[in-house]
C-alpha cells in the first residue's frame, strides 16, 4: 500500500511540476508587453540597464570604503592558540619520557588612542566620494531615461513617417486609377499614365526607404533599453507641443548648476580636499594601547601571563615619500576643481543650446501647420482643375511633392520638438515624468550617511 502510493505522489509530481513551470513560463512571458509604451520601455530600461548597475555597484564599493575608514579606531581583538609535540631520543642515558606536548593560548587587545585627525579625515574623504558615488548613480539614471526617451520619439517619428509614404503612395495609386479611367475615354493623352506610373514608383521607393529608417529607429530603442531583441511601440495620439512661455532661463539655470553630476564633481574636489590634508598628517604620531592574556605550559595548569602596554610612534624622515603624497593629492585636488570648473561651463552651454532647440522645434512646427493646411488646399485644387482639363500632370505631380514634404516635416518638427523637451530634460537632470518611481526606488541602493 505505501509504494502504491509513494508511486502516486512521483507520478502527479511529474505531471504538474511541467504544467506549473510551463504556467511560470507563460505568466513571465505574458509580463512583456506587445506593443511598448513609453512608460514600458523607460520601466524595463531603468530597471535592467547595464549603466544603472553599474553604478549601483559603485554606490556600493562606496559605503564599503566609508565603512572601511570608520573601523581605524575599534578594538583589534586576536585569538592564538599553538600546540606541539616533541620527542627527545638520546643514546647515552635512558628517558623516562621521551615526549613532550606543550600548549600555549593568547587574546591580545589592541587600540589606536591617537593619529592627529588621520582617521577622522579619511572618513570624511570616504563619505564625500560615497555622496559622489550616489550623485552619479541619479545623473546615470537621468542619462539611461533620457536617452530612452529620445530614441522612442525617434522611433515614433520613424512610424509616423512610414505611415506618411504611406498615405502618400495611396494617392497616387488613386490618382493613376483616375487617369487610366480618363484614357480610356479619351479626355487625357497616354503620357499622363507614363507620369502617373512614374509618380507611384517614385512613392513605392520612399516607402522602402521609410521601412528601414522605422527598423532602425526601433534597433536603436532595443539597445537604449537593454534589450537584445526587436520591440514594437504604440503609435502617437495628438500632433501638440507644450508651450514656450514655460521655459523660465533664470530658473532653468539655477537647476542646471545643482543636476547629479554637477554635485558628483563637487563631491568629488571635497574628498579631494580631504585627501590632502589627511597626507600632511603622514609624519604626525600616533598613540595606541594593547593588552594581552596568555596561557602556555606542559602540563595543567598552565602558566599564566598577562601585559599592557601604551606605545607611541613618530615618523620623523620618511624620505620624500610624505612630500610625493602631499604633491599627488594637491595634483588630484586641482584635477576636481578644474573639472567642477570645466563641467559647469558645459551644462551652462547645454542649457543655452537645449532652450534654443525647443524654441527653434516650436516655432518650425507652428509654421508647418500653416504649409501643411495650404498644400493640403493646393493639392484639391490642382486635381479639380486636372478633373477639368485644365492642368496638366506635372502640376499634379509637384502639388502632391509638396503636400508630401509639408506633412514630412510636420511629423519630424514635431517629434523634434518632443526630442529638444527630453534633452532638455537631460541637462537639467530630470527624471522624465512618464518613468515610474517604483521601480527606481527597487533598484536604487541606500542613501549616502552610512553610519556605524
């Protein structure tokens, strides 16, 4: 009876575990989402990108080295322990016993009293590059989304163009319907087919053209994403851009100078700072204690000792060796203040560029609008008046070119309108506001005040 049933048990463990796996499997594959939105790629991206791990990692090595400089001055506590076995074989007197086991135990206890501010400043060396380490954890952060960002509103405008070329190429097959229709009864001559065909051929080769620029859009979002597969995305909803009159240069400024990577280099010249004022402390003395217990002997009990001493020690000459740290450290401290120096000057320039981007982006496609609507006008009467006999095809064919740039460059000022907004969004260190906190705060490592 029990092996009927332990046969059981094995034979439904080997029915559902599949079916449980293969339902694992289908629930994680289900998580991918079909057609990616914004919010989908900018959540997947922040969540796995190599870039935010890595620096992870280095928020990481950070709090390890601060914890590191905070351990100068505890306790030392060591434990020794010894035993031996030795054998005395001699030739000209007997032994009564030849062997001997000896033991010997000790716990030693030692302390730094004293380094003349050694320990206290490489701690706050420590810290400041720990706050460097998490500055540059959120301007990677707000460098992977807003590169993500980019790359979507690229890839959209890809999408939106092919749909353009496409709308394109079913006019004019449209138009070619038409003035076969027109041949045949003999209202136009047979060079307006020629031309029409040209025309559709022309618009077949701009929708290959558009194919792969879609393709290669939606590569590049892959990679900006971490992903090493093809994704597709959700089309656009409206053609409407955020107003210029919300872009404050004052304001916009003051944030720019206080993004995450300009606080990381400011961190930076301070552990610097602190780098050189702890190598000047390198012939300062140093006060320590120690204490110690032993037990040693060959038989029990054992002997017993213990001590406790106060030892100084002052390095008086070392060389050169203190004055080749000081020049080092005082190299390294100028190195972070020209690049505090350097980068401020690039974020004010960014910001200049990135305002003039999307005032530029607004203004154009305000103006496409305009184009848009009065081609849109010039083709209908172009083809009322080729229905009237009164045109020929080539004004046909040259209404149709420019209602076809004119809603091309609706499309790409729009989208670069989206763009210039993300990269500004870039310079200013802001995280965009389609991301999702949630799964930042999962991967984000602890704050920065480490302490003991």
């Amino acid at each position: 009876m029990r092996k009927c049933f332990i046969l059981t048990m094995i034979m439904a463990a080997a029915f559902f575990v599949p079916a449980f796996k293969a339902l694992g499997d289908e629930e994680q594959i289900s998580e991918t989402p079909k057609n990616w939105t914004l919010e989908d790629c900018l959540r997947h991206g922040i969540a796995t990108h190599p870039q935010i791990r890595i620096a992870a990692s280095n928020v990481n090595a950070g709090k390890a080295r601060l914890l590191q400089s905070q351990s100068g001055h505890d306790p030392q506590v060591s434990l020794r322990a010894n035993w031996s076995h030795s054998k005395i074989e001699s030739s000209s007197r007997p032994i009564l016993d030849s062997t001997t086991d000896s033991t010997s135990e000790s716990v030693a206890v030692a302390k730094t009293l004293y380094d003349s501010g050694q320990r206290q400043l490489s701690e706050k060396a420590a810290r400041e590059s720990l706050e460097a380490a998490n500055a540059r954890y959120d301007s990677t952060l707000s460098e992977v989304a807003a590169a993500i960002k980019s790359a979507f509103f690229r890839a959209q405008q890809a999408q939106a163009l092919l749909q353009v070329r496409l709308e394109t190429l079913t006019g004019y097959e449209r138009h070619l319907e038409k003035v076969q229709a027109f041949v045949e009864v003999g209202n136009r001559p047979p060079f307006d087919i020629t031309r029409a065909q040209v025309d559709v051929a022309n618009a077949r080769v701009d929708l290959i053209s558009a194919r792969s620029q879609l393709k290669v859009a939606l590569a590049n979002l892959a990679r900006s994403i971490g992903l090493d597969t093809s994704v597709s995305i959700t089309g656009f909803a409206t053609l409407e851009l955020p107003s210029i009159a919300a872009i404050n240069k004052e304001q916009l400024l003051k944030e720019a100078l206080q993004r995450p990577e300009v606080k990381s280099a400011d961190f930076q010249r301070r552990a610097a700072h602190y780098g050189v004022r702890e190598a000047q402390k390198n012939l300062s003395p140093t006060l320590s204690a120690s204490a110690d217990y032993r037990w040693s002997g060959t038989a029990t009990p054992l002997d017993r000792q213990w001590g406790a001493g106060v030892s100084m020690s002052w390095p008086v000459f070392d060389g050169s060796i203190t004055r080749a740290r000081i020049d080092s450290a005082k190299s390294q401290l100028d190195n972070a203040a020209a690049s505090l120096e350097n980068l401020r000057i690039s974020v004010i320039a960014e910001l200049e560029n990135s305002i003039t981007g999307v005032s530029d982006a607004i203004e154009r496609y305000d103006a496409t609008n305009y184009l848009v609507q009065q081609a849109s006008e010039s083709l209908y009467l172009a083809e009322a008046r080729y229905d009237a006999g009164l045109s020929s095809p080539i004004e046909i064919t040259d209404a149709r070119v420019e209602f076809a740039r004119a809603r091309g460059n609706q499309v790409v000022y729009y989208f670069d309108g989206l763009i210039a907004w993300a990269e500004l969004d870039r310079v200013l260190g802001r995280m965009p506001a389609e991301s999702r906190h949630t799964a930042i705060d999962e991967i984000k490592p602890g704050n920065g005040s480490s302490e003991k």
